[in-house]
C-alpha cells in the first residue's frame, strides 16, 4: 500500500505507480488530498475494490490511468467532473457499468476501456460530444444497441475498436468522406444487413474487420477505391454464394485477407497473384472448386495460407517455391 503520508504532497501534479503487483488493496484514501494531479497512474497494481467517488474531486486529472487490475463495480457519476480529462484508460479490470458518465467529458481524445463488463449502449449523443475523440476501444464488454452513426463521421476520430460486444442493427450509410479514420474493428458483435456500398467514402482506413456478424449480400464493389486497405477481415458471416469478390483484387496494398465462412464460390481467380504484398490469406470453409492458379505462386511474402474445408482438386502449382516465407 502507498503511504498514508503521501497525502501531505500537496503539489503534486503527476503520479505513476505502474506494475507494482506487491501494492493491491483499493485505491488508497490519501490520493484524494492531490488536488492538483494532472496526472495518475496505477496500471497493473493489484488493486481491487470499486471506482471511490472521490476520483471526481480531482478536476485538473487529464490523464487517469488504471488498466489492467481488478477493480469491479460502476463508473461513478461524479466523473462527471473531470472535464479536463484527455485520457481515460480502465482496461483489463471488472467494471460493470454503463457509459452515461463519461458522456460531459468533452475533452476526451483516448477512451480506453475494453476487457471490461460494460453493459448499456453506446449513444449518439455521447460519441457528438467526445469532439476531440481519437481513440476509442470498447472491446471485450457486453455493450449493446445500435452502431452510432457519429463513429464514422466524427472529425476527430481514428481508431474505432469496438470487437466482442453485442451490437445489432446494421452498418450505417455515410454520406460525405472522411479522410481521418484509419482503422474499423466491429468483429464478433450481432450486426446483419449488407456492408454498405458507401464504406468507400472512407478514404483512409487501412484495417476493416467485420468478421463474426451475421452480415448478408455480397462484398460492395465499392471497396476497390479503399486503395489504403491493408488488412480486410470480413468472413464468418451469412453472405450469398459469390464469386471471388473482384474489389478486393485490385487493393493493391492488402497484407492481410481473411474470407474465412464467406460463401465463395468457383474457382480461386489467376489474379489473386498481383497482390504482392499479402503476407495472410483465409480462404478456409468456403466451396472454392478446381485447382489452384500458378500465379499463387507470385505471392512472395505469404506467410500463412488456409485453404482447408473447400472443394479444390489437382496438384500443387510448381509456383510455390517462391512461398520461401510460409510459416503455415
């Protein structure tokens, strides 16, 4: 435990007490009396009990960082307070609330809370006055509802990572670009309908991951202009049998592609081969039939392939020589 004397640093402006497993215990009182911390962090200290009301009482925190213990219980309302907050990270604990009091900080740019017990919905509301936002990870949690439209129209935010939850509804349209989001995590969530065609107004994002949906139609030929698509995860989810999509053969820029469950069809395309940069690619319980093109073999840096659970026949390409890099 931290010394009760602490509390007499009365000028105190910065306290981090990181990986000190040895502290646990709750968060010791004498932090209170630091009315002019700017910045705290206890991240991986053992520390159980609940959220202290307290925490509201340090307006000037702009950084409180508590990731990674045990702590349990809601997210006090008197966070209402700290309005001078920029960072915001709880990971890795047991919190059990829901997001309402964290919706008045409108200074927020990192909210990081995945790994949690996080319950209720994630509002408009919230989102719109969060207007410095840029970063925002809800992962891991059991938050539900509707995808906010203002995650992908905010004119702040980058990373959208909001993966393992229990969101419904469908993917929202846009209606004008935005050149600031880079990465878009909605994996393993409850949402249905088709990927819209206007995803593509999404100019700069580079990471796409809507796996383990229960997204219907076929991939949008939009996504060929995503020419900055570095990472597509899109299986396991209720498509339509279709072809190998051709959108996505002319993203020139792809390391990673997992198709993985996303009723394809017909045979692998010769032009998988002029995506020279794929170093993953997921192609397993699908109905691919006939042999695998030659041009396979032009994928250099391919390190994990799966093709398993298909309806491939024939030989190996002699092409594959060049897989000097296949891990799997």
């Amino acid at each position: 435990m931290l010394p009760s004397e602490i509390r007499h640093l009365t000028t105190l402006e910065h306290l981090q007490i990181d990986n000190n497993l040895a502290l646990g215990g709750s968060l010791p009182t004498s932090i209170r009396h630091l009315i002019h911390l700017r910045s705290l962090s206890l991240k991986n200290c053992s520390i159980g009990g609940t959220l202290p009301t307290w925490l509201g009482e340090l307006t000037q925190l702009r950084e409180l960082m508590l990731s990674d213990n045990q702590l349990r219980g809601p997210i006090p309302s008197e966070f209402e307070h700290l309005t001078n907050l920029y960072r915001l990270s709880f990971k890795g604990n047991l919190l059990s609330s829901q997001l309402e009091s964290l919706s008045p900080l409108s200074n927020l740019q990192f909210l990081h809370l995945q790994d949690n017990l996080l319950h209720g919905r994630l509002l408009d509301s919230m989102v719109t006055n969060w207007k410095k936002l840029t970063e925002i990870d809800l992962s891991e949690n059991q938050l539900s509802g509707n995808l906010p439209r203002s995650l992908f129209t905010h004119a702040t935010l980058q990373l959208i990572d909001i993966h393992d939850n229990r969101f419904t509804g469908t993917i929202p349209s846009l209606h004008a670009p935005n050149i600031v989001l880079t990465s878009i995590r909605l994996s393993s969530n409850e949402l249905e309908g088709t990927i819209p065609p206007s995803i593509s107004q999404l100019l700069a994002v580079q990471t796409l991951d809507v796996n383990s949906n229960i997204l219907t139609g076929t991939l949008p030929e939009t996504l060929s202009g995503m020419s900055n698509l570095t990472v597509v995860r899109v299986g396991d989810n209720d498509y339509t049998p279709h072809s190998f999509p051709k959108s996505l053969l002319r993203l020139s820029n792809l390391r990673k592609l997992s198709l993985y469950r996303s009723g394809l069809t017909g045979s692998l395309p010769d032009s998988i081969g002029f995506l020279s940069h794929l170093q993953y690619l997921d192609l397993s319980e699908n109905s691919l039939r006939g042999s695998l093109p030659d041009t396979l073999g032009y994928l250099s840096t391919l390190r994990h392939l799966s093709l398993r659970n298909n309806l491939l026949t024939g030989s190996l390409p002699d092409s594959i020589k060049n897989w000097i890099d296949l891990g799997t």
